[in-house]
C-alpha cells in the first residue's frame, strides 16, 4: 500500500493513528535513520509484501554480521570445551566417548553430525556452527516480522541479541542454548501470527517447540506452559489448531528424551532424579544474584563464591528491562493498518515477555549455581520488545540533539563492552583449555597411554579424552592408571605414586601422579 497524496508518511488512513515508520540503528543515516520511511519519495506501507521483504533482507544481513564478528572475535581454532567434547565424543572422529550423564540430550550431536560424523577438524565444525547458528537466528526472527506492529524492529532485535557477548561466543560452540533460544522465539512468533498461512504457521510452531524441547526438555516444558495458558486466556487466541501445534511439537521433542530414559535409566522418574543429583539438586534457591555475577563471566559459577559484579556488563539488566517496557508502551499505542496481529499490538510482545519470564524464573529460582548461556532465551524473546523500544528513543532522537548523543554513547558503550567481553573470554579459554594437552602430554611422557584410565579432583573427564583415556571414579583406585590433581594431593591410595608436576599450564598447580 502507498503512501496516499498530502499524507505523512507512515500515517495510517483506516485509523487515523500515527504508525512509526520502518527504521534501525544500522540505517543510512545512523541515528538519524531510525524510524524514517523515506525523504519524501512514496513507501511501501510497513506491512505491504514488499516491505517485509525488505526487512527480511536486513534480518538476514544482520544475521550474517554477527556471525562474521563472532568468527573474528573467537579464534575458529577455539579447542573444543568440556561440555563440547561430550557432545562431539559421540562420533568417532572425536572419540573416545565421554560419559553421556542424565541432563544431557541428543538434540546437540544431532547438530554435529553433518560435520563430526566425519571430520575430526575443529575450525571445520566451528564454520559449520556458525553457519547454523546464523541461520537459526534468522528462522528465530523471521516469524516476528508479521507480528510487531514495526517489522524493522525484527534486525534490530537481532542485533541486540546476537552482539551480546554471550551470544557472539557461543555462535560457533557445540551448545544446545542458543538453538533452545531460537526454537523459543519462532514458536512464540508462530503462536502470535494470524492471517493467511494458518497450516504453515502451526507446522512452524510445532517445529520450533520442538528444537528447544530436543536441545532442553526443562526449557521445552517452561516454554509450553505460558503458551498452553495463552490458548486458554486470550480470546483471539483460543482454537485446537493452537493448542495441537503446541503438544505435537513438545511431544516431538521430548520422545528420544524420554525413549533414551526408558532404555538407559530404568524410566523418567529415575533419570529425572539422577539429572537432579548431577545439577546439584533442584530444588527451591535464590540465585539471581550468582546469575547478576557471570553477566562478566565466567562461563560457569559453581560456587560463585569470591566472584564479583562487573558493573558495566551488569548495566544489560536495567537497559534491557527500561527498553522492554519502552517497547510494549509503544506498541499498546501504535494500530497498525494490516491488522496482522489481530489482539492488540501489544499483545504478541506481552507474549514475549510472559515467555522470557517463564524460560528465566527455572534458573533464577530452581538451580543452584549459574552460567550467562542459561539466559539467552529470556535475552532473545525480550529483545523483541526491546527493539520496538529503541527504535522509539531513536524516533524522539532525530528531534533532540542531546537525546541523539546520550543514545549513541549508551549503545557505542554498550557494544563495546560486550565485543570486549566475547573476545577476553575466547582468550581465557583457549588458554585455558590448552592446559588440557599439556596435561596429556606429561601423561603420555610417563607411559600413560591408550587404552588407560584417568581420575583426578578438577577437569578429569577432558584431561582423560585429551590423552585417549579414559574417566574412571576416584573410589575406584584398582582401575586408574594415574590421577590428576590441581591444588591438592592425591587419594590416599595414590600417595606413594611418582608425582610429577605440569609445566607452563594457564592455570597453576597441576600435578600427574602415574602408577609404579
């Protein structure tokens, strides 16, 4: 639809209500972009189907600019992390296997396998990843363009998820939370949609219900119930069609979960109990502040004990809770001509946050320790809101020239920190995990070798599959060919084995203790 003759661009004609123009951070002009249809000339409406397209265009442009930013900010060379090399184990370039404990699900070597099923190359499967984690973050978003009553808001979510630190270092790793994130989002997209394409919607929406219960089946169950009880609540909402796409894709993504609990742990309820002694015990906790001290990192806080607040990163809590509430503002505000949302404007990005909510209160209130990778759902379905709430500061920015500043130095600042941040933590880990070989390498110099079993007190399950071990428990001493230590002496049983120190590691204090 054009604009109409001695109109203001972007005001709609059906509902005589002002509707912000298509506009981003990222636009020619910069600040001064945002919000701006055009200078004059006639635009599309923001819901015609050239329109979105053409914001489906900068999403996906959006999409390719993070991953080539995570690809210069973590080395491709990156050693695969412990976690990884669990999932990557599987296959058996990347063997020997490693203990497939409770928690862990087949949704991430399912995403191994195009690459690991045949390639033991590292930078390989770190493109592949990249790849694929760009491509989800544009599946993730896509659904929203005909949702938000500003489909530019779409990139702009895009770009305030994927630069955050933790977003830009797991872009590339073996790591179910992104995809979880990503699942979450298009499902909650689909759930909101209405129109035309009703069957391929709930196809979509049973989909990405799917991915985030195979990746997490905990996040898959948060996930469902705030959709179940939106199918309940909200008029325009209500039908089967809804409800059935729901539990089909959170069937669909908990069947190997639960098959693989039948087969391996004697049932659900003893796998669910043997998940729950391995996470520390789930139960009722406050962790919300040990969660507040990794927005710096580290990469997992189990304790968190010592570890401060990093109050530039922590700055991310209040600036994305202010531009949320910004966001559903304007959208309770803003009508829409195309009327794609059918509840209100605000009612999908309420749904955003209700389901942000839900993905975030397990974590926040259920474990007891916390890694920054947990939140990026809640991160990736308030960012929604978020950018409909920024892209309102930019509007009043065009007309304020203090305003434009105070913006552009948050951001800059914001951006900043964030870039440093991913790449400081791909540092320490490349370090970090180069301890591992170097452990390997005292072992393989004493005569531990292939086949071999490995125990110590910190890191044992990547020391043992860094030197083609394997793990075995340290109340099991008839079975270990030596132990590994950090800081600490060996088992009594272990004593009088010939101790020999680790040389030039990341972090100090290792010794390998080898059996006579």
């Amino acid at each position: 639809m054009n604009a109409m003759p001695g109109r203001t661009p972007g005001r709609a004609p059906a509902f005589g209500r002002t509707v912000p123009a298509p506009g981003g951070l990222l636009a020619p002009g910069g600040i001064s972009g945002l919000g701006r249809v055009g200078t004059g000339a006639t635009a599309a409406a923001p819901g015609s189907p050239s329109a979105l397209r053409r914001e489906a265009r900068k999403l996906a442009a959006v999409c390719v600019l993070l991953a080539l930013s995570a690809a210069l900010l973590v080395p491709l060379t990156l050693p695969l992390g412990w976690d990884e090399t669990v999932y990557a184990s599987r296959f058996p370039p990347y063997g020997p296997p490693t203990p497939f404990s409770a928690p862990r699900t087949r949704g991430v070597p399912l995403l191994l396998s195009p690459v690991a099923s045949w390639s033991d190359s590292v930078v390989l499967l770190r493109v592949w990843l990249l790849a694929l984690s760009s491509a989800a973050l544009y599946l993730g978003l896509r659904p929203w363009l005909r949702v938000v009553p500003r489909p530019s808001a779409v990139w702009v979510a895009a770009a305030l998820y994927g630069s955050l630190w933790t977003a830009l270092f797991y872009a590339g790793a073996a790591m179910p939370n992104h995809y979880t994130a990503m699942g979450a989002l298009a499902a909650a997209g689909c759930f909101a949609g209405r129109g035309p394409g009703r069957g391929a919607r709930y196809a979509a929406l049973a989909a990405g219900l799917a991915v985030t219960t195979l990746m997490r089946p905990n996040d898959g169950a948060a996930l469902t119930a705030p959709l179940l009880l939106a199918a309940v609540a909200v008029p325009a909402w209500r039908g089967r069609g809804r409800v059935l796409a729901v539990a089909a894709g959170v069937a669909a993504g908990a069947l190997p979960w639960l098959v693989e609990a039948r087969l391996r742990f004697g049932g659900v309820a003893r796998r669910l109990a043997e998940a729950s002694e391995v996470q520390g015990g789930m139960r009722p906790v406050l962790s919300v502040a040990d969660h507040l001290t990794t927005l710096d990192g580290p990469l997992l806080c189990r304790p968190c004990t010592g570890d401060g607040v990093g109050w530039a990163a922590a700055a991310w809590w209040p600036l994305l809770a202010l531009l949320a509430a910004l966001g559903l503002l304007a959208a309770r505000r803003t009508r829409t001509p195309w009327g794609m949302a059918g509840t209100g404007d605000a009612a999908p990005l309420w749904l955003a946050a209700a389901t942000a909510g839900s993905l975030t209160a397990q974590y926040f209130f259920l474990l007891p320790y916390a890694a920054p990778r947990f939140l990026l759902p809640g991160y990736a379905l308030l960012a929604v809101p978020a950018a409909l709430g920024l892209l309102r500061i930019a509007d009043r920015a065009r007309r304020s020239v203090p305003v434009a500043v105070v913006l552009t130095a948050v951001l800059a600042g914001h951006l900043a920190v964030q870039a440093g941040l991913a790449h400081t933590h791909a540092g320490i880990q490349e370090q970090a995990r180069e301890d591992w070989r170097r452990i390997a390498a005292v072992l393989h110099a004493h005569g531990v070798r292939a086949p071999c079993a490995v125990t110590g007190n910190d890191s044992a399950i990547p020391v043992a599959h860094a030197a083609g071990c394997t793990r075995t428990d340290p109340r099991a001493p008839e079975r270990s060919d030596a132990v590994v230590m950090r800081r600490a002496d060996p088992p009594p049983w272990a004593r009088d084995w010939p101790r020999h120190p680790v040389p030039d590691t990341y972090k100090s204090g290792w010794t390998v203790s080898v059996r006579p």
